[in-house]
C-alpha cells in the first residue's frame, strides 16, 4: 500500500525504434511480427557480449539512473530469457518464470554494480553468466512442442 499521494511512476522502456512491427498504429514490442523472438523491439546492447550472450535492455537505465528494472539476454543461439534485476550487494538468482518453447525462462537476479555504464552492465552479465548458462543449456536439452 502506498503510503503518500504519489501515483506510481513507471521507468522509461528502452524501445528500439527501427524494430518492424506488425501494427500501423502499435510499437514492435507490442505488436510482434509473426517469426519474431521475444522481446523483439526493446533495444539490444550489441557491444555487451560476454561469451556470445548479449545484453538487451527494457528498462531504460541509461535515459533515466535507477537500481532494479528488466532486461533479457541472448545466446548464442538466438534463444532468449527475460531478467527482473536489483542492484544489491545481496546475491541471489532465482526463477520468475518457467521456461517455454520460445523463451528459456526469466530469472530474478541481484548485480553488484550500478547500471551507469556498459562496461558495468558486462561486468553485471558477467556475474550471472554461469547460471544463465546452466539454464540455457538444460533448456536446449528439453524437447520443444
């Protein structure tokens, strides 16, 4: 329950204004063409890559500083997961959601480092790598419908 007047304010969304899609009048991330991935139309951090897992942002944190948001990452094989972060120096990784045929899951994830800038953000990726990693591949492993 909030405790003031303040109506909830929401973060910037790190759209990807090139994405095609579907719609004439809805953004990609909303309206996703058919053969897209998921989290097409939010923006990708190309120059983020650690071990061929690339970094894409929904949550704006370079347009607006804050210490928790959303964001998904890549692998190497295209498949992507979804993170809900929390700067925190309590380290934890938890599921959010379970995975699916079209996403390997989102993971609840602390980073030890503010997301203010993108050498931050690969030292971040960094840190949850070697979870994310054991499960993209128990993913890749389980047959899709």
């Amino acid at each position: 329950m909030r405790r003031n007047s303040e109506p909830p304010t929401g973060r910037p969304l790190a759209v990807d204004g090139t994405a095609r899609s579907a719609s004439q009048s809805d953004p990609a991330f909303v309206a996703r063409p058919a053969g897209a991935p998921v989290y097409h139309g939010f923006q990708i951090l190309s120059d983020v890559v650690v071990d061929g897992f690339i970094f894409g942002k929904i949550t704006d944190f370079e347009a607006e500083p804050c210490n928790e948001g959303d964001a998904f990452i890549i692998a190497p094989d295209n498949s992507r997961a979804g993170l809900v972060w929390e700067v925190s120096d309590a380290q934890y990784f938890r599921e959010v959601c379970p995975p699916s045929a079209d996403r390997w899951g989102v993971w609840g994830v602390s980073f030890p480092n503010a997301m203010t800038s993108r050498d931050n953000v690969r030292k971040n990726l960094e840190s949850v790598l070697p979870e994310l990693k054991k499960h993209w591949e128990q993913w890749r492993q389980t047959p899709k419908p």
